[in-house]
C-alpha cells in the first residue's frame, strides 16, 4: 500500500512545502529575533522566516499584516493562507481562501477552506459544488470522491453518497478505506445489515483493523442489539493490541449498558474521518506538511476529537514545535481513552524543550495511576537514562519488566536498555547479564554485540570473542560508524595498528563530526607512526564538541603526553 500510494501524495506534498519552510533547530525554538515592524518588508521578512522555523502562529501573524499592505501579492496571499490553516484558524482563512478559489479553482487547500465554511452553514450543494470542480489527479483523486460521498450524505442522496466512492476504484491500495466509508456511510442511513458487510471487509480481520474500523464496527453491532458480539470484539482487539485503552473502555461503557458511540454523527464528521485518514497516510509517508494541514481541517469539522489532536501533536513534534505540541495534547481530556497517550507525548515533549524533571515528575504520576501498564515505566527509564541517572533507569526497567511478566515475557530491547543504565551506573555483573541474554533472544542484533564487545574491549578481557561479535556487527550493520569504530577499537586494543587504521578511517567517514571517533583515529594514526596525521585527527575532534573529560584527554595528547605504545594485556 505504501508504494502505491506514493503517486498520489507526492505532488500535495510539493505543493505545500513550496510555501511552508521545514528548517527548525535542535530545540524547535526559534533561532532570530521577530522584527518590530509596521512595513511591508519586516513583517514579510518575520513571516517567511517563522514559517522556515514552523511558528505558524507567529507566520500567520507576520505575513496577515504584510498581506494587508500588499493586498494584490498572489504569492503572499497564498503564504499567509496556508500559514492561517497550519495554525488551525480556518473560520479565519475564509476570506483569502475565496479569493484564492477565485483565482484558481483547481487550489485543493482554497477548495477545502471554502468548502468548509459552506458546511459550517449547512450549505452541503455549495460545497458540492466547488469540489467537483477539482481535476481528478493526485491527491484530489482520493480526496474529492470521499468529500463528495458525504456531502452527498448531506443532502440525503444514499444513491449518490455511495456511487461517488466508485471513483476510488482501480486503486487497490485504497479499497480498504472505500469501503470503510461505504460502511460509516451504510450506517449514517441505518442500514445496519450493509454497514456490517462493509465494515467487517474493510480491513480483512477486523480485531487487526485500524482502531476507528474496529470501533465503528462494534458501535453497528451495538445499534443493532448484538452486545455479545461488538464485546467479543473489542475482547478480540484487545489480544492483538494489549496496549490499546479504547477497547477497555468500550467494554466498560458495556457493562454499564451506556449506549454506543457511533464513530460518524453527522456529515460534517463523516468528512472529518476522511481529512483523518488522509492525514494519516501522508504522515505515514514523512509529508508532515500537508498531513498537518489536513488534520487542522478534520478537526475544524469535528473540534474534540481525540485521535485528530493526537495526531496534530505527533506531527507538530517531527516539526520539532514541541511547546505547540504540548498545548494539543493537553486539550484532550483526563476522562478520554487517549489521556494516557497524550500525556506520555507531553512527557516526550517536555524532555524535548528541557524540562526533564516536569517530564519525570509527570511519567512518576502516571506509573501509579496504571499499575499494570509498563508503557511509562520505560519512558521513565528512557528520560532518567538520557539525564545520566543511571541507577534511577535501572530501576524503572526493574519494574517494568515485572510488570511485563519477568525477563522471559521481554524482548530484547528492554534488556538491553536496562544493560546500559547497569554498565553506566557501574554495576557491570547485571549489565553483561542484560546483554548475554538479550542476545540469546536475538543472537544477530547487531547494537548489543556491539555495546558488549567494545565494553568487553575497554575492559581489557575477551578480545577473540569481542572481534568475532564485532565483525559480525559490523557484517550486519557496515554503515554505522560507531559500530565500525568499535572493530577498529578493539584491533587497536590488540597492537593491530594498521587494521586499526583501515576501519577507524571508515568510521570517520560515516560519522565525520563525531569526536570520539576522530580521537580514536588520531590515536591509531599516532601508533601506526603518522604523527601529523593523529595531530590532525584530535584537533578535529577538539572542534566538534567533545565532553569535558575527552576535550582534556586530547588537549594532553597535544601537548605531549601521547597515548600509550603498549597494547591492553588481556585480563
């Protein structure tokens, strides 16, 4: 499916990346100073730049004052439009995105705007109107037959809500989601039966289904009195995907015989679950751009919803406006199935913008609040690991590994997570248990024979078996050049200089900016007797950061004091 669908969301995305910048630093803040500006130039400047550091809030600011001094500017007009709806101010893109349609009738994201404020109004033939006016290619292939299927709904013409859903046909990629629609659009009607054959062959089994396929399903089940059935549903679901929150809440929201949530109420939602979906695919495929601007219109048509948001902040996240995206997640209720993923994003994020400790305090409340759920106990270990409390990780693996059902219900990457929080903590007994057994789960994962090997390499013992792990490593992994640098490490280790030399030199070359790798190679370079070359390669290393205690190691080595001709003896 993801191939396929390749053709279709490629020129969307062109379309909209051509007007909003994806450059962003490492902290997702803002790396200039705004203008003060009451001229066209600055705010325009202002604009364009925040849009280059994805502050659509500030872009649509800056570049709606600099439209309103240059009114006739067409590509100012655009830019400030898309500007306004990655912010999720629609209502408020109205008046441009018509002028825009005016221009140019084939402008899908002017077209959706003003197809938007029409069904706002319950003006369902308006919008007909403008989105049967958009060429059938690209993305307006999938969107405008999905569009028009509900806005046929919104005119009460069955018929011709279904009949549209046929222009999705000879894509098979996309018959899955056509025919979930037929079925959200069988039950918008009450036809029960045909919602059920439509739904149940959407996705094949529909305990593997996407979530919303699954509860839809299970919501037709309950209208139609088979409680037993849409329970033996979401128990179903809940086997296959024991982390999901949903089904445990539908199956709550049974034994108290409260009634069933119908996935689509109305058209305006119907359309909603179609921008939805849309939006997850182009997410799916890394076009985080307009993923984002059609997610903004799905929640314009159906404001709380919680999976929408959800998938806001993620994209808001790739985009690395960690702040914007804490501000999503927190709108979604404590009393929502999707609480406890939003607040483990918000933990995420907030480790992000360096506020760690709100993270961990956060992550603490949420290990108490599910005592059987592992989910936070790993983030816990995964911040407390990143912020060097290595004992504190240690015992957040500990507990999440009992909560798991012990060390023989994990897989490896538990393991060895909790391996390198022991190994840093000092405690190398439990790391190198963590890491023999993580490997006797997956003998070919090429990061824990490496993390093992180097660490048995820098301890000066089993050098035959750390060479034959990292070779093997590096068989598996020959473009990480930490793993590369490991095999060339442990050849120095052995007096091997010039094999040292060969794999060190390729390790540089994968990773060029990495000190640690660059001090190793100068070291090689010093013991294979080319001077100049090692006081060339530490001085690089000097140049890109190291920490503290390397940057004094190597300033030493320049000052004189070179590393050691004698190889480590093993123990």
């Amino acid at each position: 499916m993801k191939r396929q669908f390749l053709h279709i969301i490629l020129p969307v995305a062109a379309l909209a990346l051509s007007a909003c910048g994806t450059m962003s630093n490492d902290k997702g803040q803002a790396e200039f100073t705004y203008p003060q500006s009451d001229g066209f130039s600055g705010n325009f400047l202002a604009g364009k730049a925040a849009q280059m550091e994805n502050s659509t809030d500030y872009a649509a600011r800056y570049l709606l004052r600099a439209h309103e001094l240059d009114a006739d500017n067409k590509e100012l007009r655009r830019r400030a439009f898309l500007a306004l709806v990655s912010d999720g101010r629609i209502a408020d893109a109205e008046g441009i995105a018509r002028q825009l349609y005016a221009e140019n009738h084939e402008d899908l994201f002017a077209v959706m705007a003003v197809m938007d404020a029409d069904i706002q109004n319950d003006d369902y033939q308006s919008a007909l109107d403008v989105v049967s006016g958009l060429p059938k290619r690209g993305i307006n292939a999938l969107i405008a037959p999905l569009a028009k299927a509900w806005l046929y709904a919104g005119l009460n013409d069955q018929q011709q809500a279904l009949a549209s859903l046929n222009e999705m046909e000879g894509n098979g990629a996309l018959n899955p989601l056509s025919e979930y629609h037929r079925g959200l659009i069988l039950a918008y009607f009450n036809d029960l039966d045909g919602a059920e054959r439509a739904l149940a062959s959407a996705y094949g089994d529909p305990a593997d289904a996407p979530l919303r396929a699954a509860e839809a399903l299970g919501a037709v089940y309950e209208r139609k009195g088979q409680t037993q059935k849409a329970a033996l549903l979401y128990s179903s679901y809940m086997d296959r995907h024991p982390q999901s929150l949903a089904m445990p809440y539908h199956l709550r929201r049974l034994e108290r015989g409260d009634p069933p949530l119908a996935t689509v109420v109305t058209p305006a939602s119907g359309l909603a679950e179609a921008y939805l979906d849309i939006a997850t695919l182009l997410s799916q495929e890394n076009a985080v751009d307009p993923s984002l601007l059609l997610a903004r219109y799905s929640l314009s048509l159906r404001p709380g919803d919680d999976i929408t948001r959800l998938l806001v902040g993620e994209v808001m996240e790739i985009q690395k406006r960690f702040e914007a995206a804490i501000s999503v997640y927190s709108a979604i209720p404590k009393s929502s199935p999707h609480s406890w993923n939003a607040r483990l994003r918000i933990a995420s994020s907030l480790e992000q913008i360096g506020k760690a400790d709100e993270a961990i305090a956060l992550l603490k409340d949420m290990v108490n609040e599910r005592d059987s759920r592992p989910d936070a106990l790993i983030q816990l270990g995964d911040i407390m690991r990143f912020q060097q409390d290595f004992a504190g990780a240690a015992n957040a693996y500990d507990q999440a590994i009992k909560r798991l059902g012990g060390e023989s219900q994990v897989g490896w990457r538990l393991l060895y997570r909790r391996g390198i929080a022991h190994e840093r903590a000092g405690n190398w007994k439990k790391a190198e248990y963590d890491f023999l057994l993580a490997l006797e789960l997956e003998p070919e994962q090429p990061y824990v024979l490496n993390y093992l090997g180097y660490s048995w390499v820098e301890m000066g013992k089993n050098f035959d078996k750390a060479e034959e792990m990292l070779k093997r490593a590096v068989a598996l992994q020959p473009e990480d050049g930490y793993i590369v640098d490991s095999l060339g490490w442990v050849y120095y280790k052995l007096g091997r200089f010039e094999d040292a030399v060969t794999q060190l030199e390729k390790a540089v070359e994968l990773k060029p900016d990495d000190p640690t790798l660059n001090d190793h190679l100068g070291d090689a370079y010093w013991q294979a007797g080319r001077y100049h070359e090692a006081r060339f390669q530490w001085n690089r290393a000097l140049s890109f950061d190291p920490t503290d205690e390397l940057r004094a190691t190597v300033e030493a080595k320049l000052n004189g004091q070179v590393p050691s001709t004698d190889p480590l003896v093993e123990n």
